[in-house]
C-alpha cells in the first residue's frame, strides 16, 4: 500500500518537473550550438581578420591562466549551487544562467587565442554542468511529494 501511495505521489510530481525537465535539454543542445559556433570561429581564425584599430581598442589580452582560474571558480561555484539543490528540500528550476556562464569563457579564450584544448574544457564543463542540472531536476521528480 505504501509503495502504490508513493508511486502516485510521484506521478503528480512528474507534470510540475516536466516543464524544467524539457527545457534542460533543450539548454544543452543550444550549448552544443554555440560551442560547435565557436569552436569554428577559433579554426577559422576570424579575430586576425580585425583591423588594427579594433585590435587596439581590444586592449592587451589577459594571460591564459587568469582566464582558467576564473572557469575554475565559476565551476566550482556552480557545482555548490547545484548540490546545494540536490539536498535542499526546493524544488530545483532550470535557469539560462547555465548556459550564458560557461558561454562567456568562448570570447575571452577567443581574444586570449589559446588553444583547442581550452574550447573542449569549456564544453565539457558546461555540458557536466547542464547535465547535472538536468539530473537534478531528474531526482526531484522521482522524490516522493510531501
């Protein structure tokens, strides 16, 4: 009996989740997009392309290792919040906010002209990061509603 009770409890979670469910993934695949997007626009080298007054308007590039430990810290940020959500008893939301984060690493590994490597680390912290999120909101669909 208690299981049959549990198991509906669960059903009338499953609308409330669906909505945040469906727009994770369709985050990641926007994340996607944009990635393969800038992926692209670094082999196609198009910032050479600029003319030198926008390049002298850019400014001097800030070192490579600035840009790493400020994905670090925006990662680990993200992850607290995430499992911060996990154990909490809220009902977690998606948020664009999670895609637009790790987004904004592109331009500045664009400008920095970094390597390959930097544009696969920005994608594979953004996709664990949406990932995540969506299992999260995953979990609290198969939670029992109180």
């Amino acid at each position: 009996m208690t299981i049959h009770i549990t198991n509906m409890k669960q059903e009338k979670n499953l609308p409330t989740i669906a909505a945040p469910s469906h727009r994770g993934l369709w985050g990641m695949i926007l994340f996607l997009g944009i990635s393969l997007c800038a992926l692209t626009v670094r082999d196609a080298q198009l910032l050479d392309a600029l003319p030198e007054t926008v390049r002298t308007l850019l400014g001097d590039s800030p070192p490579p290792i600035l840009i790493h430990l400020a994905l670090g810290a925006s990662t680990i940020s993200a992850l607290i919040l995430i499992l911060g959500r996990i154990t909490g008893h809220t009902r977690p939301d998606y948020n664009w906010i999670n895609i637009a984060l790790p987004v904004l690493f592109y331009p500045l590994y664009l400008v920095v002209e970094t390597g390959r490597s930097s544009f696969i680390s920005v994608m594979a912290v953004g996709l664990t990061l949406l990932l995540l999120e969506h299992l999260t909101v995953r979990h609290c669909a198969r939670k029992p509603a109180d």
